[in-house]
C-alpha cells in the first residue's frame, strides 16, 4: 500500500490539527460570550457595580475548573473529552450521562444561537425574510465543521479577533473620555471613578442583588470549557493547553471587569438602559455615530462563534460516545481529513430546527427560551463532573498527581469549595423567578438519560461487550514529551 494511500485512508482517531494560536484565541473566544455585549446593561441595572464583583468570583471558581481539566486531560493524552475523563474516573454512566447532556445543551444552544443571528440580520435590513438567515447560517456552519479542524480553528481564531478588537477599543474609548473629563449630553455628569461608589455604594441593592448577579452572570461563561474539547486536536498539548488555561483570569479581568468598569465610569450605573447595549451608548457619546452598526456586527459575530464552537463540541461529543459503544458505531467513523463526518452530519440536522421556529409564534419561541434555560443550567453538571473526576483522580492516582506538571493549584480545598459554589448557583437558580421553573424541569433529562442507560447498558450486557471501551494509560503516540 502506498505512503499516500495510508494518508488518505479513512480512520477513526480525530487529528492534532488546532496550533497555539488557535487555541490562545480560542480561549478567549470561550470566555466572551455575547451576553457581555448585549446581556450586560440588564445585569448592570439589577446589581449595580457590584457586577464587577460577581465576574471576579465567578471567573475565579471557573479558573480551578479550568486547572482542574487541564492536569486530567494532560495527565492522559487518550482522553478526548471530559466525557472520557467522567467514564474513566467516575464510571461508565458518569460518561454517558456528561456526554449525551454536553451534546444535547450544543445542540439547542445552536438553535439559539441561529434564532439570535437572524434577529440581528433583522437590525441591518429588516426586509430580508427570517427564513433565508438562518438557512445560510445553518449550511455556513456545515461546511466549515465538515473541513479540518485546522480550519474550525482558523475561523474561531477570527471571529476571537473581532470581540477582542472591539473591546479594547470600547475600553481605549473610555479611557479617552474619563481623563478629558467628558460630559454626558444625555444627563450632564461627567465621567468619573466616583461613579462607581457614589450612587448607592458599591453594593446598592445589598446582598440580595449581589446574589442575583451570581444566578445570571454564570451563563456568561458558558463555552469556556471548549479549551478542553479541542485539547484532542491540539498540536503540543503539554506547552499549549497550559498556556491557555492560565491566562483566563487576566482575560476576564480584561474583557469583562476591565470593560465594566469603563463603562460605569462614564455612565453612572443607575443612568444606564438595560435593555440598551452599554457598549453602543458609549461609543456613541464618543462622537462614532456606526457604533450601533459595529456592535451589532460584533454580537452577529459572536453569536456565529457560539454556534460554530457548539456545532464543533456537539460532533466531538458524539464521536466520543460512538468510539464507547454508547452511540451508533458510525459516528466515530472519520474521513480523510480526520473529521468525524457522520457526527458532524447528524448533530447540523438539528440545526435546522431554528426555522420553523421562526414561523412558529410567541409561544413557541418561549417554550424555546424555556429549553435553553434548561440547557444552560445543565452546564453546571458539566462543569461539577469535572471537579468530582478530580477529586477522584487525586484519591486514585496520587502518584500521577504529584508528577504532574500542570498540578492544580490548592488541589485540597480548591474542588470542595468549587463544589458549594456550584451549590450556591443552583440556589440562586431555584431563588430567581425566570429561572426557578427550567431549573426544577432540568431533572427531567437526568430521568429520560437514566432509562436510555438501563437499555443501552442491558444491551452490552446480553452482547458480552463491556459497558465502555477502556482508556489506555500509556503515552500517546503524538504527545509531544514522550
């Protein structure tokens, strides 16, 4: 068999084909969601500057659960997923249920994500029927994730830039009009620090409007954990991923207490419209009239982001499940390129679910927020299995720990404490009144996941298959230090 026949020749293993640059820019991707654009003038409104306290809290616990998945994933370069970590660790069902519920929050995030898009088209040129968006959208979003990962990678690297870019100059706009001693026409302050204790205090709403921001800013991360998704497909995964993950709480003082802060500084806080995006208000006190055009651009491309990163974590998911025996066989099927192409296909049918839901009406389009909700709740799931999997990794393989060399930093306190944190969410989750109903709805997935794994489990069990395929422990053959 010839050298380039072996190349082309189909396979069932995903290829390292994300750089450091892609993954950086990933990263940052992740952690910007289009919440912080248009989302953020609504939680500014309901905790005052006390928002930047509830991001730095956040983005601290998120941190350990990055650090957390970062020594587990590098710890074992077989594992794809933290699906593959849970099943490992926890036990064949943890990885069943984290993977299904991964997949399925992608799936729906998707959908929304191509409603919103067509809603921001809309803003640009409302003639254009809402069908042809988000019917380009859906085969746009196809295509690219039937490519190479190198060129998922290439596209999020971009479409990164673009939030960047428009942050930082929001951020070098602000300062420009904080030290001039710029005036507001609308209200006749002028920008100051001043404004962020002046109005209330930086707590105005007390402890319950602090814990409020808690129960809605921790959506805004959601994404963050693609980092570990596409470790797989990283080229120097010991020297990438650890770059990556450590430079998440500078990120996040950056882009969303750096940015906040600015803007509370120009604008008093109780002055700014929270159905408004305080990001066009304020470059438009700047004299930059197109700073509506540009924002909606840049949310129009964050939420394509979204949706192309979700499309991508959905069919990785997938392959994982296929690869176990937990879904059909042919999904870990890979083509020449490496990409797992009936995944790929499967999970975009879905997709197209956002249009009949735009002719559907009001109700429907409620019903739809409702199971989002849902979906989003679900991540914290997601991101607890990733602390027990550590717990019980450090309890199992101390020796792997502690010749780590990406060791979780407080590796005794730091998962127990991300674990009452993680409790404290879903109380703010049953406390608040638009998210107590999805919440209590959300078990309801645990439910039908539990009967799907009794049938699929039997199954294995009358074939004499094992419940999952078992992860090796030797060095992978493409780690970079072996």
């Amino acid at each position: 068999m010839s050298a380039s026949t072996i190349a082309h020749a189909p396979r069932d293993e995903l290829e390292r084909g994300l750089k450091n640059r892609h993954l950086q820019l990933m990263a940052i991707g992740g952690a910007i969601g289009t919440g912080l654009f248009m989302g953020s003038g609504k939680m500014i409104s309901v905790t005052g500057p006390a928002v930047i306290f509830v991001y730095l809290v956040i983005g601290f616990m998120i941190f350990f659960v990055m650090r957390a998945l970062g020594e587990l994933l590098l710890s074992n370069l077989h594992y794809k997923t933290f699906g593959d970590i849970a099943k490992d660790l926890i036990g064949p069902w943890a990885g069943f249920f984290v993977s299904w519920t991964y997949w399925f929050s992608w799936v729906v995030a998707c959908v929304a994500d191509i409603v919103a898009i067509t809603g921001y088209v809309a803003y640009l040129d409302p003639g254009i029927p809402t069908w042809v968006p988000a019917l380009i959208a859906a085969l746009v979003l196809i295509v690219l994730n039937f490519q190479p990962v190198k060129f998922f990678g290439e596209t999020e690297f971009w479409f990164a830039v673009v939030k960047i870019v428009a942050i930082v100059g929001l951020i070098a706009t602000g300062v420009v009009l904080l030290f001039t001693g710029f005036q507001n026409p609308d209200t006749g302050t002028h920008a100051s620090l001043s404004h962020l204790w002046e109005h209330g205090g930086m707590f105005p709403f007390g402890l319950s409007g602090f814990i409020l921001g808690f129960q809605m800013g921790i959506f805004s991360f959601i994404g963050v954990e693609l980092v570990g998704t596409a470790a797989a497909e990283t080229e120097s995964p010991r020297k990438n991923l650890p770059r990556a993950i450590n430079s998440i709480v500078a990120r996040i003082l950056v882009f969303y207490v750096g940015a906040l802060t600015i803007i509370m500084t120009i604008t008093p806080w109780n002055q700014i419209e929270p159905g408004k995006s305080p990001f066009v208000t304020t470059l438009a006190y700047a004299g930059l009239g197109i700073a509506a055009l540009a924002i909606n651009l840049v949310v129009l491309t964050s939420a394509a982001s979204s949706a192309n990163s979700g499309l991508y974590s959905g069919t990785r998911m997938l392959y994982g499940l296929a690869k176990d025996g937990h879904a059909p066989r042919g999904f870990a099927w890979t083509n020449s390129r490496g990409v797992p192409a009936k995944a790929v296909f499967f999970t975009s049918v879905f997709l197209f679910a956002a249009i009949p839901l735009l002719f559907a009406g009001d109700n429907v389009v409620a019903a739809f927020t409702f199971v989002s909700s849902v979906c989003a709740t679900l991540v914290l799931f997601t991101w607890g299995s990733i602390i027990v999997s550590f717990i019980l990794y450090r309890r199992r393989f101390p020796e792997r720990h502690a010749a780590s060399g990406f060791r979780m930093p407080l590796a005794r306190v730091a998962p127990w404490t991300v674990l009452l944190f993680f409790a404290f969410i879903a109380t703010t989750l049953f406390v608040g009144e638009d998210t107590r109903l999805p919440f209590l709805a959300t078990p309801l997935w645990f439910v039908l996941l539990a009967v799907l794994w009794q049938v699929k489990k039997r199954r294995l069990q009358r074939a004499g298959l094992p419940l999952t395929s078992p992860v090796p422990v030797v060095p992978h053959p493409l780690d970079d230090e072996r």
